[in-house]
C-alpha cells in the first residue's frame, strides 16, 4: 500500500530540484500535491513530469497575499492538509562589504519569513495533525562560507524556528523537522555561480570536501523528505536531518 494514501500535501518551491523530486516522489506514495514556483512555465513543466494529482499555484513565498492564495486554494479543492515540505529558497553569493538591503530583505524573506508564514497559514487546515518539513541547509549551522552570511543566518534563524514550534506543534499533532543538504545538484546550485565554470569549480570543491566525494541527487533528498514527512518517523520531532555525503559530519 502506498504510505501517503489519501494525503494532502503542499511543497513550496516544488517546481524544480528537491522540491520537484519531493513532488514525484509524494504523488507515487498515493498523495495529492500542491506545488508553487514563482514562474507559471517551470510549474506547467513540473505539472506535466509529476503526471496527475497535482495543483501548481504559481507565487513568491515571501510574499503574504501569495501564501493567502496558495491556502486558500488547498482549502477549497481539498479542505485538509497533512504535509508541508517548506522548501522554497533562495541564495546569492555577496561579501560582507557588498550586502545590500535588497539582498538581506530577499534572502531572509523568502528563507525564514517564507517559511514562518508558511507554517503558520498552513496550520488551520492540519486539523487531522501531520508533519511538517522544513528545508534548511547545513551551512546554517555546521559549515562557514564568507559570501554566504546572509543565507546562513537565514537558514538558522529557520532552525532555530524549528525548535522553538516543537512544543506547541506537538500538542496539535503535529510533528516538524529540519531537512539540511549538503551540495546537491539542483537547478539552483548552478544558478548561484556566473558561469557553468564557475560552477564546476564549486562542484568539484565541494566533492573534495564530502568524504562520499560526490554530490547528493534530488532523489536522495526526496527520499529524507519522504521520511520525515510520513509515519516512517512517527516518534521524530525537531531533529535535523543531515543529508550531506558526510560533510559536516567530518
């Protein structure tokens, strides 16, 4: 029997890399999905490779109004929700002297805001409890990179939330934990470089990095997501599941 029969789940920035491996990966698991993305062609394409049952709504998870629609749409086509996978992330590379206000209000909105107000508006609809994953990273917490200070601090501010909703969570039903990845490769870790150089110089760091000297797959990180989010981790709440190849382990 498929282990999320009968499950409603929603995975923000499920249009590619995690998230859309997460989507694949919950619909053949017997759930129906809501992914969203901010571009309506990746959503369609995503709609398209998942196959069926499934609903893109398309918006940015910094944005309120957009998380308002995202809801109310699993609320009138579905009514219930069990699973969030709070996914969505963005990261940029700057130096301590080049942060902007623009980049700080981006990074943090759609890395801790997004995932705050996620959880937050998809609580009403959890009303059969479930579990509740949020994507964060290991470098929120076990590894340093300089031009990544800002994105750390998100994803930590993140972890910490995390922890802090334990308590309450629980008392609901619910469970919530941390996914941290190591490098994968995913549409966005090719796109925070400015060149397929660049990036290949990055991938090839970080390989020398992970003692498993390889890069994790969407598919690896989908498999960890599936995990938390089903009753496969059933008396887990608030860990932080480290999917890296070992590299902050070591």
């Amino acid at each position: 029997m498929a282990k999320l029969e009968g499950k409603v789940a929603v995975i923000t920035g499920g249009s590619t890399g995690i998230g859309l491996a997460t989507a694949r990966r919950f619909v053949d698991e017997g759930a129906y999905v809501f992914i969203t993305g901010r571009t309506r062609d990746t959503l369609d394409q995503a709609c398209a490779e998942i196959g069926g049952n499934v609903t893109a709504v398309q918006g940015d998870v910094a944005s309120l109004a957009d998380l308002d629609r995202l809801y109310e749409t699993v609320r009138v086509e579905k009514g219930v929700l069990d699973i969030l996978f709070a996914n969505a992330g963005a990261v940029q590379h700057v130096r301590i002297d080049a942060i902007t206000e623009e980049h700080y209000d981006r990074v943090m909105g759609v890395n801790l805001k997004g995932v705050v107000f996620s959880v937050q508006k998809a609580l009403p609809l959890m009303t059969r409890g479930g579990s509740i994953v949020v994507n964060t990273s290991i470098v929120g917490i076990a590894k340093s990179i300089p031009s990544l200070g800002i994105y750390s601090a998100s994803k930590a501010g993140a972890r910490g939330f995390i922890r802090a909703m334990v308590p309450d969570l629980s008392a609901r039903g619910i469970r919530i934990n941390a996914l941290s990845p190591g490098s994968t490769e995913t549409p966005i870790f090719e796109g925070q470089f400015p060149s397929h150089e660049v990036a290949n110089m990055a991938r090839d760091a970080a390989n020398a990095m992970t003692p498993m000297k390889r890069m994790g797959t969407p598919d690896e990180l989908a498999n960890a997501a599936f995990f938390l989010a089903s009753d496969e981790s059933s008396y887990i709440t608030g860990v932080d599941l480290q999917v890296d190849g070992g590299m902050a382990q070591v």
